[in-house]
C-alpha cells in the first residue's frame, strides 16, 4: 500500500497541470493566519525565474532574513514572518516525529554500513517486510527516500540552480508547492498505512501543506504579498538505473527536461544538469572549453566516443582485448594537454552491465599520461595493476 501511495504522491510532485488558485491561495491564507498574519495580496508569475524580479521589485517585504545570535528576537511572535512560517513547519514536523517514534533519516544511512534501512531501500516492499525489516523503515524508503531522490535531488536541484542562482540580493525563504512532496507525504502515508496517529490540529495543519503540494508550484512567502509560481509545462524524466522504489530523473536529449510557461527552461541528459548547447549544438571546441566534467562527458556522449575521438583528432597509443569484459577491447588514446588543460589519457571502455534498453554503454575515463598500455589504463581505476587486472573473470 505504502508504494502505491507513494507514486499517487509522485504524480503530484511531477504534475504540470495549471495550478489550482484557489486551492492554494486558500491554504496559504491560513498558514498565515496560524503565525498570527493578515492574508497576503498574491501575485502570480509563471516560472520561478519570473519570480525573482517581482521580489526584486517589493525587496523589503521579501528582505531576506540575516540574523546573528545576538539580534535573535526574544519572542518568536518577533520574528520575521518567513522565519515564523518556517518555525511553524518545523514545530509541527518534530511534534509528528514524536507521535510517529521514527525521524526521515535523509538518507544518511546511505553512507553509513547500516543494514536496516539499507536493505529496505534494496528490496520491494513485500521482501523487505518478510525479511523481518521494520515496517517504519520499508514506509521510509518507499515514501521518503524515493521521493526525495526524484523531487528534491533530481527535479528541484538542477531547477532552482537554473532558474534561481544564488546571489546577494536573491528573494527569501522559497518554498516547493508540488517539490516538497516528500516531507508531506512521509507523514501522510505513516498515518494511512495506521503506523501513526496525530493530534487534531497538527493534522489539520499537515493538511494546509497537503494543499499546496497538490496545487500549486513554489512560492516565496512576504510581508503582506506572497509570491505563487505556476507549475512547469513540461516535466520529463526516465528511470533511475539505481532506483528499487520507482526513483526517477530529468533526461530528454531533443529538448528541455523542464519546461515553464514563460520559456524559462532547464536542459538535462540522464540526470545531469547541462547547458542548452549539449543539447542543441555540442561541439568538439565547445566540449574542450567546458570546464565542468560531467557536462564535458554528456557532451561527448551525445555526440558519440567515436565522433569525439575522430574531430579531436587523439592519438591511439594502444589496443588490448577486455579481460574483465570478454568479446570488448580496451582503447588507450593520449590527450594533448591544450585540449583538456592537462595532460592525460583516455581510456575508452565498454560497460561491463547492460544498459536498460539491452545494450552495453560505451565511456572513457582519463588516466595519467604515464600509463603505456590499455590493461594497466584498465587496472589502474580499479587500484589494479596491469596483470591484476588481465586475471580478472568479469568487471561490471
């Protein structure tokens, strides 16, 4: 039950359907109205980038919130209104914790050798209860984690980084309307599945933000003014290889990933975040003057390994048959160091695993300059000397 719940949650968190106006205007009126604020005038813009100047414009309702310790008001009913606001959501999230006796991790037992949550996040649900996994934990990595890998990492990241750069005079507290479905839906669906039950305000309140996930895009909350930004036009994604919980990312190769209203747009090849000229136009010189190295290696993959290696002319200083991938070779090429700022080897290789549409992906990876031969390329990334590597049976 907790999966499927969990993708009816996704499809809010992906939806670009119109916002529903009054719904969230309505929900957002109330919110104010519990940190004691009169309702706000709304203004609507139809990208989060269009955001940005309406802030701009009426700066000090939107004054970004710079607090030292020692100006901290004594009062909270003191504070700026965005930090009220945020305090309310946090208040109401440590009350639901305690009823629930289980907080989201954010995932930091990804990092740490927990078996528990790490193996609730490796098998379906069914599997992971029947394992004896606690059932708090499979709810976690079905809800939580997965929408968090698909809304927050993989949609809202490469977005706000676009549409939404830091700078000095950047708008207040943003929050995510559809974006933030992963918080809401963690603790919608421990009480739908019964593994807990809140206190009557706190749910009517868990419902306010309920609202705004399945009504609206991101808004910046103000003084007298809040700013609401239509949902995107166009959202598109594919599977995480990685993802046990349905995870998803931004990819689409013959145009933006994400797309608003007004044009603002957001180009992205298999969860990278890239310039638009990856997309419509890469080229070798624009590959070479790329200074980031997952856009330079989208770049390359989307003109081909092949292409690359021919319009830039590298120099093939060796080949040798794939031991730990029987039936592929190893390619060796020397990179002169004006094409990549340093000089360095590319080792060109065939993916041990099967991509998801059956074939095996091609990509290279740079070595040092002093490696003389494919194998000890090959053993080298691996930690691995040359005849190391030749004994290996199979590399995935």
């Amino acid at each position: 039950m907790a999966r499927v719940l969990s993708e009816d949650w996704l499809k809010y968190g992906l939806s670009v359907r119109p916002a529903d106006r009054p719904r969230a205007e309505a929900a957002v009126t109330a919110l104010y109205r519990l940190i004691g604020a009169p309702p706000p005038d709304f203004v609507w813009v139809p990208s989060p980038a269009a955001a940005r100047q309406v802030t701009l414009d009426h700066y000090d309702r939107f004054r970004p919130v710079r607090l030292d310790a020692a100006a901290v008001p004594a009062q909270g009913s003191d504070w700026p209104l965005v930090a009220r606001l945020a305090d309310l959501a946090s208040q109401l999230r440590e009350r639901m914790n305690d009823r629930i006796g289980h907080r989201p991790s954010a995932r930091s037992s990804w990092a740490w050798a927990d078996p528990t949550p790490g193996t609730a996040r490796t098998l379906p649900p069914d599997e992971a209860l029947a394992a004896g996994i606690p059932a708090a934990d499979v709810v976690e990595a079905v809800v939580y984690d997965a929408l968090t890998t698909t809304l927050r990492d993989a949609v809202c990241a490469p977005v706000r980084t676009e549409l939404m750069p830091p700078a000095v005079d950047a708008p207040g507290l943003a929050w995510y309307g559809q974006h933030d479905a992963a918080w809401v839906a963690h603790y919608d669906v421990f009480a739908r599945v019964g593994l807990a039950t809140y206190l009557g305000d706190d749910q009517d309140q868990l419902g306010l933000w309920t609202e705004l996930v399945r009504s609206t895009g991101w808004w910046w909350p103000g003084d007298g003014m809040c700013v609401m930004a239509e949902r995107p036009t166009e959202i598109h994604t594919e599977p995480q290889p990685s993802g046990f919980h349905g995870e998803l990312r931004l990819h689409r190769d013959d145009g933006p990933a994400v797309r608003f209203a007004d044009g603002a747009q957001v180009h992205v090849l298999h969860g990278t975040h890239v310039p638009e000229w990856v997309v419509k136009a890469p080229t070798v010189e624009r590959i070479h003057a790329e200074r980031n190295v997952e856009v330079r290696r989208s770049a390359i993959e989307r003109i081909g390994w092949g292409t690359y290696i021919e319009q830039a002319r590298l120099r093939r200083v060796g080949t040798a048959g794939d031991p730990g991938n029987p039936g592929s070779d190893l390619h060796l090429y020397d990179v002169p160091r004006e094409l990549w700022g340093r000089p360095a080897r590319l080792l060109l290789v065939v993916n041990g695993s099967v991509e998801p549409d059956g074939r095996r992906r091609r990509y290279g990876l740079s070595v040092p300059d002093h490696i003389e031969d494919p194998l000890s390329a090959a053993g080298w990334t691996y930690g691995l000397s040359g005849e190391q590597y030749a004994r290996l049976v199979r590399r995935t």
